[in-house]
C-alpha cells in the first residue's frame, strides 16, 4: 500500500508534478482563502482548511484504497530505471534488453 502524501495548496504545489508522474496518491490541504486545485486523478484530492480530523482520515482512507486498486506497470527509462510506483531498481545492460524485448511482446 502507497502512502498518502499530505501538500499545502498552493504553497507546495512545486512537488506536485513528480509525485502525479510517480502514481502517488496525495492530499491537498487547501488554505482558507486559496482556490482549489484542478485535478481529475483519482489519486488526488483536496481538503479546505482549517479541516476536521475525521474528514482528512476519511479523504486520506479513500486515496489509499483507490491507490491500492489502481493497477500500474513498472516502466523502464532509457538509463536502465525500472520504475514502479515510487520505487526503482537499476538493471545492467542485458537486463534493460530483457525488460524491453518481454514488453514489447
């Protein structure tokens, strides 16, 4: 299971990109004069502060179980990273041909 990562909006919103192109799933805690964000990700919600606890557990529950039942395939870059969600591992040369010959097929 992912871990829900909690940003200030907009104050934060530098770190939203890497996060959306990792499948992270991420709360954003919206400031009381501030706009809300446009998203459509289902890894992405937001919540108007100040804000109940109750609410921020149940929006932070929810992104979890739609993180842990969005499938994603491990994606290899040109360097030879084999990503996957928020973790990589570095494959030699011959791996890298292996991983990409088995994802064309």
């Amino acid at each position: 299971m992912l871990d829900v990562v909690l940003l200030r909006w907009p104050e934060e919103s530098e770190h939203l990109d890497d996060l959306r192109s990792r499948g992270v799933p991420r709360l954003l805690l919206v400031g009381p004069e501030s706009p809300p964000p446009d998203s459509i990700d289902t890894l992405e919600d937001w919540v108007r502060l100040p804000a109940a606890d109750p609410d921020v557990r149940a929006r932070v529950a929810t992104l979890e179980m739609r993180a842990s039942s969005t499938v994603s395939s491990p994606e290899l870059d040109a360097d030879g990273l084999l990503r996957y969600r928020d973790r990589w591992v570095s494959l030699s040369p011959v791996e890298s041909l292996l991983a990409r010959f088995w994802s064309s097929v």
